[in-house]
C-alpha cells in the first residue's frame, strides 16, 4: 500500500517510505509546531540537563494543554478528555499497539507523514478495504477521548527529535533492532542476502537500540535484525 496525499511535513511521504532515506536521513520537521511553540524550544535549549528539559516540556503541555485543570472540567466527558493526556495514549500503545490508543497513534503518523498503516488487528491491504475502514472507526473512537491530541502528539514529536540531536550531536544514525518470530506476517519486499531483507514495517513500530532486548519487541523469540 502506497502512501497518501496527506502530509503535513518537510519531506514528501514517497521519499520518507523509500530505502535511500533509510539510509540517508534526513531531520523531519510537522510543519508550523516549532515555531508556534518557539518559547518551548528556547528555554529548551537554555537548559542543560536532560531530566530539567523533561520536567520543562512537561510542564509546558500541562499548561498550554490545561491538562492540571481535569478536576475543574464542569462535565465527566470533559475531565475524562483532559486527564487523557499524550501520556495515556503512549501507554496504551505500549500496552497493545491495535488498541484505540495504537490508532490513534498510527492515524497521526498517517495524517503527519502520509504514510498509512499496514496493520492493525489485521493486515491492512489498500486504503479502500473494510479492515482500514475499522482502523479509521477505532482511530475516531480514541481520538474523542481526549483534547487535541493530534496537536499534544506535534509538540512531542518536535521535542524528541530536539532531544535526540542534543544526545546525539553530530551523528545521523541510530542502529534500532526488533525481533520477530517469522515473515509469514511481514512483507518481504527483497531478499539481500543471506539474514538481510528488506522488509515493509507498519507505518508506526517499537525498536530498542538493545539487541538482547530485540525479542521483547515480538510475540516470543524471534529472530533479530537491524534497522539502520
């Protein structure tokens, strides 16, 4: 499945699925969330410890979100949509990636990037089938759970790749492993070598930079492989 006409991103999604920009990077930017956070990433970049830029970007989504302020909502629905923060919605991925918090997730990958998923509950051929049809229905479902979700997701976007250039200085790679049990489930697109492939990910996956750690990331112990 190719990618969509919707982005919100510096570079095209054609170029961001491909395997040169695998190999060659380049930073990724949501178009407009720098700037209109900009107080953010100035006191950011004042700052050098990394737990006081946490506490820092935390801080700030709880303000400019009104995320403290659940308590003071007049309704349920409205406390409920406050106290659900990004925070919910990354454990939720962490818990089961299909859930509707894992939609959610995936919808603002596809939404930001314009790349669609592959997966969720089951394997997701074309934009047009009835298993992207409940993709959309669960990614609706959790979206109302919550206030501006899409936009929480854009400011943590922008700050994670802030932080990691911080980390990193200078470098533009990060070899990241996942395990896996076979490629009955994957989509092969070649084969490189012997143990190398060329693999289709879905447009949203968890990796660890931890090889020994690679099998967590798959239903049991799989196989591991690098993603460069």
């Amino acid at each position: 499945m190719g990618a969509t006409t919707l982005n919100l991103c510096n570079q095209p999604p054609w170029a961001i699925a491909s395997r040169h920009f695998n190999r060659h990077p380049q930073s990724l930017e949501i178009q407009g969330v720098r700037h209109a956070n900009r107080l953010l990433f100035e006191r950011l970049a004042a700052l050098d410890s990394t737990d006081e830029r946490g506490a820092l970007f935390h801080d700030y989504m709880d303000v400019t979100f009104q995320l403290h302020q659940w308590e003071q909502a007049a309704t349920k629905r409205g406390r409920k949509a406050l106290k659900n923060s990004y925070l919910r919605f990354l454990k939720g991925w962490m818990f089961e990636s299909n859930s509707l918090e894992g939609a959610v997730l995936k919808g603002w990958v596809e939404s930001r990037l314009g790349l669609p998923p592959t997966f969720h509950n089951e394997p997701i051929a074309d934009i047009h089938s009835e298993s992207y049809f409940l993709y959309t229905v669960d990614r609706m479902k959790g979206s109302a759970r919550t206030n501006a979700i899409q936009a929480q997701l854009d400011v943590l976007f922008e700050y994670v790749q802030d932080e990691l250039k911080r980390r990193y200085p200078g470098q533009t790679h990060l070899t990241l492993y996942r395990g896996i049990n076979d490629f009955i489930e994957h989509n092969v697109i070649e084969e490189l070598g012997k143990k190398r492939y060329l693999m289709r990910l879905n447009n949203l996956n968890s990796f660890t930079t931890d090889f020994e750690r690679a099998w967590e990331f798959a239903e049991g112990r799989g196989q591991k492989f690098p993603d460069h």
